[in-house]
C-alpha cells in the first residue's frame, strides 16, 4: 500500500471508469445481507425519533409526549436505498385551545371535543353535539399557525347518534370563512360510530384553524376528540416543572412551559422564588397570542379558583411618582393590557399586577403582600428532542441534546454536506438550522493514468491506490481527481 510521505494513506475517487466494478462490489454485498450500511448508508431519521437499527431494518420511535404517524419502519433494499415513507411524530396542539361549532345541541359544546377526555359516550355531556343542518362544522383555534401533519377524530360511541360522514378537513388562517382555508383531508365515507380515525393532510399545511365539516350532509355533527398533530411544538413531558403533581395543570404554547398553580396562595415574592426553586421563572414577557392562550387556560379553571387574581411578573418601583412598569427580567412593559379602571394604585401602595378574573383576565394592579394569589411559572426547556437525520449522514459524537450544546453532522467520505453541518440547540428546545444531507462528489473520469494502476483496496469500496513508484511522478501528484475525504 502507498503511503503519504506523512504516512496517511493516499485516497483515489473512483470515476466514471470504476463504477462498473463499484456497482458489482454493492450488488455483492447486499445480496448476503451483510454490510447494509454500505448499501444503503445510514437511514434517515424523522425529528423528534430515536432510530432502533436491526441489520436491514430501521425502525423508529418517538420521543416521550409524541406520537407516530405512518409504518414505523423502513427497510434497507437491495438496490442500495432506503424502501418505504418516512413516519413523523407530533404533538397535539389542539388541547384547551378556543373552539367554536357552527351550532350547539343538548349540552354538546364545542370544548367538549378537546378536553382531553377521549371518552365515546356522550353521557354527561362529554362530547360535542350540533343541530341538524346542513353541512354541520367544528373549528378550533390553535392561536398561533402551526404546520399540521394529522388529525385524529374521535366518534361518539353511543345510543344511535349518526355516523359521520363525507367530512372535510381544512387548515388556514380564515376563522370567517372555512372555505377559504386549504384542504388537508377529505374522508368520503363513513366513520364508524366509537372509533378514533387518523386523517393525514396530504402535504404539510401551516394554519392557525382547523375546521371539521360534514360537507354537503344534512345532519348533526357530534365529537368525542379531534386531536391536531404537529412536530413543531414540544410535548409537556419536556417541561419537567418542579413537582410531578403539578403536572396536570402545566401547559405548552408557543415553545414555552407554563405551570398553573392554582390550588394555593403566595405573595408575589414567595411566588416568584417559588418558580425560580425550580429553574423557571414567575410568568412574563408574554403578549399578543401568548396573552390569550393565558387567558383561555386560566378561564377555563374559573370555576375552581379560590381567587381569580394570579400573579405575573410584572412590577413597578414602590412611590406614589413611579410610573414605569418592568417584567421581572427588567424589560420596560411598552404594552401593559391594563383592565377597566386600572391602574389605580389603590392606597399608593399597589407595585405588582395581577392578571383578573374579573376583567376577563386583563391587569390590574395590587398590592405586593396579598399571601393568598395564585401564580403561573414559565420554564423554557432544558433540552431539545431528536433531531433529524438525512440519509447517509450521521451525528458525531460525542452529543448532548442539552439547550446550548452543538451538533456535527458527518457525511461519509466521498460525500460533501450540503447545508450548514452544525445545529445549536436553542432555548426554545428546538434545534438551529436544518439538517443537512450529503453529496456525493462527482471526480469525473480518471484522465492522465495511462501510466499508473489502481486496485481496489482489501475493504474493496472506497480506497484506490496507483502503483506507488508512478504515484510519486510530478505530473500526478496534480490530477484533479485525486480525492482527500469530499474534495477531488
Ligand atoms: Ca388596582
């Protein structure tokens, strides 16, 4: 074998001209099962998916809090490529979200749908219920777009209510007008009464609403569950609060972890240390569609409330001059959402805010000391989920997923990486960038040899070597296709 004067081996692209032999050598290997990395490379990976690799097989499985749509495997083939649709695993983000029906019958409110509770029977009223109508719909707004992959719809089980037939799925920014937004699924025949049916949009649509109508159908529209599925937002299994107890009543929006703490009562500070104990903070920084989610979740508790005044972090200086009101990082509040009336600074001693129940959750302002509020910590995640893998590449290791750490995509040598090959892992818990995928790096034919050799290399793939005393000759030491790992 020839060798670097620095004793590295010495690496020779194979050309148009070898890949005769190359495709040989592959149909050799993969037609005794071994070596199916060199077949295929290694699999892609979906993000959000841990890979569980079995010789020809690649199976996939989702973080905690996702959930798998599509075969959750691929199969390495002997034609050198990955067979078989790559699954996804997503997050609903329709829970406790606004939602509104074109009609309500007999107690079947449109909430009843995404409580949570997938129950089929209707009893109690725990699922949704129209009027008889034509083309009867449901719509929830996830209140911010998200890119939707799937809906899950869960049928109502129970004393002869009709199926649901020829519905329609739609996902857009249109809250007026449903018509308007792009179709993700249509389902032309009828679900049968009790089952949980998963409706895949044919392409990824990004929306804010997604609306269920039984197109054309004089009838009633009844729901037990519609569940929304997407990757781009973290499941509350990542949010890791302080107290597992706690964690019915933690919630995710727009990449952030709140935590409702309603069942008891602190002043302000003991509030907020109470939050930061635990890695987060007392709720702040928030605005627009983040005000309402807040809103929605914490109306949706009213009834349960011992107090309807809950802290944020927001203060101002104590004296009766001081008018500038700060989030608890020291960010001025440029757009305070004060209710009617307020602030009053009631007694001059009001420097905290509440968000109040009984002004539809807008502010108000109160005194610091008030020992019994309720409260709500943010938390940003401390790590990031799987992330994607392209075929072929890999991830260097060693790797965290922890928030900060970074990433080096590997390409196999040969191949250069097309995109950035590094990802930072972002405090919003996703990571930076895209992943990139590999290239294979084209030499061209191997002109100007005629007086050199090449033989394939024990490990018969990749590594050509020219006979090492022609090998040495100025004129070859410039060939242009003489590869050092993806370059020629
Ligand atoms: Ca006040």
């Amino acid at each position: 074998m020839s060798r670097e004067p620095d004793g590295r081996r010495r690496r020779w692209c194979p050309g148009l001209a070898m890949s005769a032999i190359l495709a040989a050598v592959v149909l050799a290997l993969s037609a005794d099962g071994q070596n199916t990395d060199n077949v295929c490379g290694h699999p892609p990976v979906p993000v959000n998916a841990k890979l569980v690799r079995d010789g020809a097989k690649a199976t996939f499985v989702c973080d905690d809090g996702y959930r798998l749509f599509g075969s959750e495997s691929i199969t390495c083939s002997s034609n050198g490529a990955w067979t078989g649709d790559l699954p996804f695993c997503g997050t609903n983000v329709a829970v406790h979200k606004p939602t509104n029906q074109s009609t309500t019958a007999r107690g079947g409110s449109s909430g009843n749908a995404n409580d949570g509770d997938p129950t089929t029977v209707h009893d109690g009223r725990r699922c949704t219920e129209t009027l008889k109508e034509p083309s009867p719909w449901w719509s929830v707004d996830l209140l911010q777009p998200y890119p939707v992959r799937a809906v899950s719809i869960t049928t109502r089980g129970c004393c002869g209510h009709q199926p649901l037939q020829d519905i329609e799925i739609r996902v857009g920014n249109s809250s007026a007008e449903l018509q308007r937004n792009p179709l993700c699924s249509w389902f032309p025949g009828t679900i049968e009464e009790g089952t949980t049916k998963i409706l895949s949009c044919a392409r990824q649509i990004v929306g804010q609403h997604v609306f269920l109508q039984l197109v054309g159908v004089e009838g009633s529209l009844s729901l037990c569950e519609v569940e929304v599925y997407s990757t781009e937002e973290f499941s509350i299994d990542r949010c890791a609060p302080g107290s597992s107890s706690a964690k019915t009543d933690v919630a995710v929006f727009d990449n952030k972890c709140y935590e409702f703490n309603v069942n008891r009562g602190a002043s302000f500070a003991d509030a907020r240390q109470k939050c930061q104990a635990t890695g987060g903070d007392i709720v702040y920084g928030f605005r627009g569609s983040s005000s309402t989610f807040l809103a929605a979740e914490l109306e949706r508790r009213k009834s349960r409330l011992k107090t309807q005044l809950i802290w944020i972090g927001a203060q101002k200086e104590p004296g009766l001059t001081s008018r500038t009101w700060k989030w608890v990082n020291g960010d001025v509040i440029t757009k305070p959402t004060w209710g009617k009336d307020q602030p009053n600074n009631y007694n001059g001693e009001q420097n905290c805010v509440v968000l109040d129940g009984g002004r539809e959750w807008l502010w108000n302002d109160v005194g610091c000391n008030l020992d019994y509020l309720h409260w709500i910590c943010q938390y940003t995640p401390t790590t990031c989920g799987s992330p994607d893998i392209k075929v072929n590449s890999t991830i260097a290791s060693p790797y965290t997923f922890k928030v900060s750490s970074v990433i080096e995509y590997v390409c196999p040598e040969g191949h250069a990486t097309q995109g950035s090959a590094k990802r930072t892992c972002g405090s919003n818990g996703f990571w930076t960038g895209s992943a990139p995928s590999c290239k294979y790096v084209d030499c061209g034919p191997l002109n100007g040899i005629e007086n050199g050799t090449i033989t394939l290399e024990d490990n018969g793939m990749t590594t050509f070597q020219i006979d090492g005393q022609i090998y040495l000759q100025p004129e070859l030491q410039s060939v242009k296709w003489r590869r050092q790992k993806d370059m020629c």
